[in-house]
C-alpha cells in the first residue's frame, strides 16, 4: 500500500493542496474558496480537490490556514475552531495534523483552545521553516494573490520579529499586498498619467489582477478570483476598470495608455516590497550577500527586487524534486508543500 503525504492550505480566498509520495511531489492543486459566504464554501472547495488526490486510505495529511481571519468568524479563536472542526470531518479517518507553529505538527486529536493562537495564519512559517532548513541563511519571501511574506533565515532558523499577523504588520514582514486581489485603493493613492500625478478614487473598481493583466503577467491558470465588477477578465476590461479609479472612460484607442497607468502601479507596488526586503536584509548578522528565494503566484517581482539589490535569486521550486506534470509548480502553493514535507 502507498504511503502518502498530504499538505493542505486553507485561506480566505483559496484553497491549495500539495501531495508527497516517497518524498517527491506528485500533485498539486487548488480551488477558489471565498470562505467568507460561510463553510459551505470550505466543505465544497474540499471535496473538489479531494476528488483529484489518491484514493489509497494510508494518508497522513497536514493542514495550516490563514483563512480564520475572515469575517464569517466572530474571532481568529472561533475561526480555527470552525476550520479544524471542518476539516477532521471532511478527512474523518486518516491521520491529520495541524501546523502550531514554532511548536511545528501535532495531531489533531491533541489541539485545544491553549494552541490556537500559534495555529492563527501561521502558514509563512511552515514555508520559511522549510526554506531554512534548506538554504540555511536566505531571505524567504512569498507574493501571493492577496499577502507578501518576508522572513529574513539564519543558521536554518526563521529570525522572525513577529509571529501574529499584527506584530508582522508592525514589524513589516507582513504586507497586506498581493497580484490578484488587493484594491488599486490599498497600494497607491495617486498614478501618473498623461504626464501629471492624478489622484486614485476610494472606491473598489479595480484590482491589482487588472494590473498584471495589463503588464502581462498573470496567467488565468493563477486568476481565480471574480473581477471587481464581476466582468470579464479580459485586457480591454481591466483597462476600462482601471480608467474608473481616475474618474474617466476607456477608449479602445488608448489601450497603451491604460498599459502605462498599469506599469506605474506595478512600480508603485514593487517598491513598497522592495523597501521591506532591504529593511530585513539590513537585519543579516554577516556582510555575505543572501540569496532571495522567491514564492506565490508574484515570485517574479522577488526576482525582479533581487536584481535590483544586486542579491541572488532562486526560485522556491527548485528545492523540491517534482512530478514533471504538475497542475500547479510548489513555489505556487508554498505552504501547503511546506507542511507536507514537514510531516513526511
């Protein structure tokens, strides 16, 4: 009988699933999951990716989330209750452990309300804890569709200054950024356009996914999300979207102006990162240059951010050996890979 080991992330928007088998990554997937229309969104997303994965009944499976933080739960306590209850039925018989953080997997069974706290989106701890363990001294940062993680990594340890998602928006290496799903309101308050800075209106027209649709560099396979105003996701519609957060119309004509207002954003969004990877990179105890090691669905701007620091780049990916035809790469899904190595 095949042993397999399988890696869950649960987020807000997302869920992603990660599957090892004699240490090699077999499968990856995930399902869109707006958690916060209620469980019955989480159970669906579930038993969709359940569908896809091995059916032999010797699984382990291990599971992180960040997905508590939605507004379905009262509290981040009430929110890891629900989640964990959720899941141990969905996976009632097998084996499941849950991330607790620097305290690492415990089985299901043993969690009670004294580990929730270290349980809380506590899943860019599992990616940088395996980055370390890898790299050694590095600095781990994953752009996903909606977070940005920086974890400065010494001596195959994570030196993180925060561990909730307060103390990590403090100390900046939680940016509530991402490519997918953040508002153009959150990343700027102005762009330059027909040669002078125009303010941005506060109103939820457009996304950074109409960005990166316009710059070219979001592939649908990665662009799960409804549109702002649940529209097509196409060029001509993410540019009429983006022409209402300055207040004008979109001509067809002017396709390349639209193109622009979206590279200034991109640059806008890149330096905000780039500002706080400098900020962790100046924590590193030696004057030896870390390489960047670059995660989510938004690695190419860590790339991008290396060059520009003149510092190494390597991709999460490449610290796995993967099945050749995987529907989702690891570096996609960081956490949920992470977790399953860790308990495999």
């Amino acid at each position: 009988m095949k042993n397999y080991t399988i890696g869950w992330d649960i987020g807000g928007a997302h869920v992603k699933v990660a599957v090892i088998y004699q240490h090699q990554i077999i499968a990856i997937h995930q399902a869109p999951c707006p958690l916060w229309q209620g469980l019955a969104k989480l159970e669906f997303a579930v038993q969709t990716l359940l569908a896809k994965l091995p059916s032999q009944i010797n699984q382990r499976h291990a599971i992180t989330m960040t997905g508590e933080l939605v507004d379905l739960f009262a509290n981040r306590h009430d929110g890891v209750k629900q989640i964990i209850e959720t899941m141990t039925m969905l996976l009632v018989n097998r084996d499941v452990h849950i991330f607790c953080g620097k305290q690492g997997l415990l089985p299901a069974a043993e969690i009670n309300e004294t580990h929730y706290d270290a349980i809380a989106s506590a899943n860019w701890l599992a990616s940088a804890t395996f980055a370390a363990k890898k790299i050694q001294n590095c600095l781990f940062v994953d752009i996903g569709s909606t977070t940005t993680d920086i974890l400065l990594c010494e001596n195959e340890n994570v030196h993180a200054q925060g561990y909730s998602d307060y103390a990590r928006l403090i100390s900046g290496e939680l940016i509530y950024s991402g490519i997918v799903r953040t508002p153009i309101m959150a990343i700027t308050q102005t762009v330059f356009d027909n040669g002078q800075n125009v303010g941005v209106m506060a109103e939820h027209f457009a996304t950074t996914a109409d960005v990166y649709r316009l710059t070219g560099e979001l592939s649908e396979h990665h662009d799960q999300t409804p549109t702002a105003d649940g529209a097509e996701k196409t060029i001509e519609a993410s540019a009429r979207r983006l022409s209402r957060m300055v207040g004008d119309d979109f001509n067809i004509a002017k396709l390349a102006r639209w193109q622009a207002v979206a590279r200034d954003i991109r640059q806008q969004q890149l330096q905000r990162i780039q500002q706080s990877c400098a900020a962790q990179l100046a924590r590193h105890s030696s004057e030896k240059k870390l390489p960047l090691i670059g995660a989510g669905v938004g690695r190419f701007l860590v790339q991008e951010i290396a060059a520009n620091l003149n510092y190494p780049y390597f991709d999460f990916s490449t610290l796995f050996t993967s099945h050749s035809t995987l529907e989702f790469s690891s570096a996609d899904c960081a956490p949920a890979v992470a977790v399953a190595y860790l308990l495999s």
